[in-house]
C-alpha cells in the first residue's frame, strides 16, 4: 500500500505540520481554560478524559480543510481567530467519534481505549455490568459536552458576529448532513448493502462532513462569495468519498499498528460499505455465502476475517474500490486548475487530497 506521504511536497508537509501543531494548541488552551473552572468538582475527571481523547491523535483533517478555505479566499495564513474556529470542528468531530463508537461497539480509538471504556474503569461499584453502563452513558454525556463546547469555542474564536451568521447556515448543514449519514449506516448495517445507498451513505459521511463542509466554513468565515463555495464543493465531494472508500478498505484490510482501531470491528458489525456491496453484486453463489456467514457475526475471529477478506479480493470488490478512490481524486484534483483560490490555498488542497485518499492510516 502507498504511504500517507506519497506525492506530497516537503514544504506543504511541514506547513501542514505547523498549522496541525497551532490547532492543537488553541484546543489544549480551551480545556486548560475548563480545568480551571472545574478543579476541585466531580467534572474535573470529565474534562481531563475529553481533554486525552481529544489531544490523543487524530488527523485534524476537517479544522486543515477549515483552514485551506480561509486561505482560499483570501484570509491570512495562522490567524489565530481562523486557527480557534477550525479547531472548534475537531471537538465536534469528537463528539461524533465517542457516539460512533458507542453505537459501534468499539473498544480502540486511535490506538488508545474508546472514552466509554475508559469512563467504565470510573465506575464506583463492583459489578462490570454495572460499571460498563456507566461508562457507556458518561461517554454519551462527555459527547454531548464535546459538541457544546464546539459551539462556544467558536463563538469566542474571535470571528465578528458578521462572520459566524455567515457561517452558521453550513454548520447547521454539516451537523444535519453527518446525522443523516450515521442513520444511513444504522439502516444499512441490518440489510444487504446495494452500492448506491453505500456510495449515499460515503457522500453524507465523508463528502459533505468531512471535506465540503469544512472547506466552506473557512472560506466562509474569509468572506466568500457563491462561486468560490460551489468550487469548494466541486473539489470537495468526490475527494469525501475517495476518503471514505480508503476507510473502508482500511477497515477491513489495513494494520491496526498505523489505524489504531481493530480490523474484525467493520466486518463484526456487517458495515453496509460499497467494499460489501460490490462484493455481494458479484460474488458467486458460494462467495456470497461465505459473506453472509461470516460479515456480520459479533464472534467473528482473525481466522474467519481471512476467509473474508479472500472473498473480498476474489470478487474484485477490493481492487474496484481502489479504482474509485483514484478516480475521485483525479475528479477533484483537476477541479483545483481552474478554482478561484489563492495559489497557495491550491497547492495545500492538493496535497491534502493525496494524503486524505493515499495513505496507511
């Protein structure tokens, strides 16, 4: 598999480092701000756990794009009111990740335990039934705060009241968008997968969540008009799904030592992702069975995921899945010639698309 790194310029990688580094600053001084105000109360271990998870790892994919449509529009580069409103998505992004993982069952997050199992070993009685509950409805809870707490970190960005109005149309999009996704997925998940609902399904999570969004609020927030913000969705769009379809693939086939989350959890929960229903199209009758004996079964171990994973590559869902990804980043590469956006704003997106579409992890 391509590396993460391919294709990608030393200086976009090191200004793509610096504006991670800025981002994750301005998050560690917003929970510095809430420990204060909680020392000393039972909150204080709730805001020390958002506070790990949040600054654990992570890509900060949506708060970079966030940045690149502030650039592409003509915001200046490092602004910190900029920096403080791109970072408030990555605490709405935890919010989504603690739920996701409740509704998933998941107990690896970025290689470190889900927060509903680390909340559990907070639980105060004896019973690990009692104590997972716990866990499970404190997560709901700290998510939830995550989310609050993306709202007011934005609006004490530093933005003026004419740029968050401008922007609160997309934010209430996004919010919206990425709801409608999950419950896709939900529905999905009891079904056999036909490949347009999961390529719906990619578009609501990842299209529009991941890349659209966050690319118009930036330049939003920079003042941009209508064409630019068409542009952004033009690019944005098909380089969401090619994220989402190297998730996928990642989920199934990737090593959990560069993901950080196992690779039997998608297959466990019987994801309704256009890896499975490409397969199921065009398996034969034995491999179809297969897939449905084994993609789905919560029990389901290495050697049974092996057996999958032959099918997947037998039918050629896996390489038509690759196939796709380049297609969608080619799409929304050719989109950035002719893109209204500052030159260096281009060059940024462009190397954003690869390492988002091409990578391990």
């Amino acid at each position: 598999m391509v590396t993460i790194e391919a294709g990608i310029g030393p200086h976009s990688r090191t200004l793509r480092t610096d504006l991670r580094g800025a981002v994750d600053d301005a998050l560690d001084a917003f929970f510095t701000e809430k420990a204060g105000l909680s020392a000393g109360t039972a909150m204080d271990g709730v805001v020390e756990a958002l506070r790990a998870y949040v600054l654990a790892g992570g890509k900060r994919l949506r708060p970079l794009l966030c940045l690149c449509g502030w650039q592409a529009a003509g915001g200046a580069p490092r602004d910190p009111a900029a920096v403080r409103a791109a970072a408030s998505l990555e605490l709405f992004h935890a919010f989504a990740l603690i739920h996701d993982d409740i509704v998933d069952n998941a107990a690896v997050r970025r290689g470190h335990p889900s927060l509903h199992v680390s909340l559990a070993l907070l639980g105060r009685g004896d019973h690990r039934g009692r104590n997972e509950r716990f866990g499970r409805d404190s997560a709901i809870l700290v998510g939830d705060l995550a989310m609050v707490w993306s709202d007011e970190m934005l609006h004490r960005s530093g933005m003026t009241p004419t740029q968050l109005r401008a922007v609160r149309p997309l934010l209430d999009q996004m919010r919206s968008e990425l709801m409608f996704g999950q419950y896709h997925d939900l529905l999905s998940s009891d079904t056999s997968p036909d490949v347009g609902t999961a390529l719906t399904i990619a578009s609501y999570k990842s299209g529009r969540y991941t890349v659209q969004r966050p690319l118009q609020i930036g330049a939003a927030l920079a003042g941009a008009d209508e064409s630019l913000l068409d542009a952004c969705t033009a690019f944005a769009l098909p380089i969401g799904e090619a994220f989402q379809l190297r998730d996928d693939l990642l989920g199934i086939f990737g090593d959990a030592r560069h993901t950080g989350k196992s690779t039997l959890d998608d297959l466990r929960e019987g994801k309704g992702t256009v890896l499975m229903a490409l397969a199921l199209r065009d398996a034969d009758p034995a491999q179809r069975a297969t897939l449905s004996t084994l993609v789905g079964d919560p029990a389901l171990d290495e050697a049974g995921a092996a057996e999958a994973r032959a099918v997947l590559v037998a039918t050629g869902a896996a390489a038509k899945v690759e196939q796709m990804i380049e297609e969608r980043l080619r799409q929304g590469l050719a989109v950035l010639d002719d893109a209204p956006f500052h030159p260096d704003a281009r060059d940024a997106l462009r190397d954003l698309a690869r390492a988002a579409t091409v990578r391990a992890a």
